[in-house]
C-alpha cells in the first residue's frame, strides 16, 4: 500500500531527486548513450512511434523553430539539397547569419521578408553562383526566392533582365531601378 505523500513532501523529494541527477549528470548520459548504441533499432522505432503519434504535435513544433531560426531552417534546407544534388554544404551557422543581416537581395536590391508559410516572391534563398561547387562560403549569396526560381530555370545564362523584369512585375514593388 502506498503512502500519499503531503505537498510540502513531494517538493522535498523533486528537490532531492533533481539534486541527485545534477550530481550525476555525466554518469546518466554515458549509460543512455551506451544503451542508444547497443539499440538503435529500438531507438529508432520509439522515435518513429512518437512522430506517429505527435505527428501533428511535431509539425506545429518544428514550423515554430523555423519561424523563431530562419537562419537554421535555411541552413538545413541547404544542406537537404546538397545532399540530394550530390554536392558539398560547408555553410556554418554564422556564414548564413552574415548573409541574412542586410536581408537585401543581392541581385534586384528588394528587401526580403521571411515568409510565414510556404517562400513568397520575396523570401530569402540561398543561390550557388557556381552551381557545380556547391554551398560553400564564397559561392553562395542571398537573393529573392522569386528571382532563384527565375534563374533556375536558365542558371547558364548571365542576362538577368529577364528576371528581373519578371521580377518586377510579379512582386508588389514600386522599385523603379527593379523595373528597368
């Protein structure tokens, strides 16, 4: 039979517990990455059973870290596709940050606005000058998503009048020197 413990007994006890996992902090993380490498199929499956489960749980949390760090969710999609192009993503943290501080497309000179949902006209994108050579520091710069998708299309040729015109037209802008 158990004992109901009062309030007063139950915080005394959270506060030794607590004291006592500080204690042996290093001592709880080495056995649980020990059992995470002699299970990893176990891990593997729990981990999918609670997306399963949470999956709408997880998808609002992880929409919210990429709302709250756009700098990583755009890291992280570089590193996607660089994976999926089969070419190198060396960016860091801080070389993304430094491209994101003007948030200024570095080709039509609009400013950029983070997009709450799916990339807008105006979205900051990550473009490869040099596609072949991946997303590395020197090769990557910061442009509209709108003007990515525009040069894509065509990554060979050089004449961006076309998309900037484009460009221009489609977005909501009064930006003279866009339109000419």
């Amino acid at each position: 039979m158990s004992r109901v413990l009062t309030a007063e007994q139950r915080e005394r006890k959270r506060v030794t517990n607590r004291k006592h996992y500080e204690a042996h902090r290093e001592g709880y993380a080495t056995s649980s990455r020990a059992y995470a490498a002699a299970h990893p199929e176990r891990i593997r499956a729990t981990c999918r059973k609670y997306r399963a489960t949470h999956s709408e749980r997880e998808r609002a949390r992880h929409h919210a870290y990429k709302m709250a760090h756009p700098e990583a969710a755009i890291l992280d999609a570089a590193r996607t596709r660089g994976k999926r192009y089969g070419v190198p993503c060396t960016l860091t943290l801080a070389d993304v940050r430094e491209l994101l501080a003007p948030m200024r497309c570095s080709a039509t000179g609009l400013p950029l606005a983070h997009a709450t949902g799916k990339a807008s006209a105006l979205s900051p994108s990550l473009d490869r000058i040099v596609p072949a050579l991946g997303y590395v520091p020197g090769n990557v710069r910061l442009v509209c998503h709108r003007f990515n998708m525009l040069r894509g299309a065509d990554p060979v040729s050089q004449d961006y009048r076309h998309a900037l015109r484009v460009l221009a037209e489609t977005s909501n802008t009064t930006d003279r020197a866009v339109r000419q």
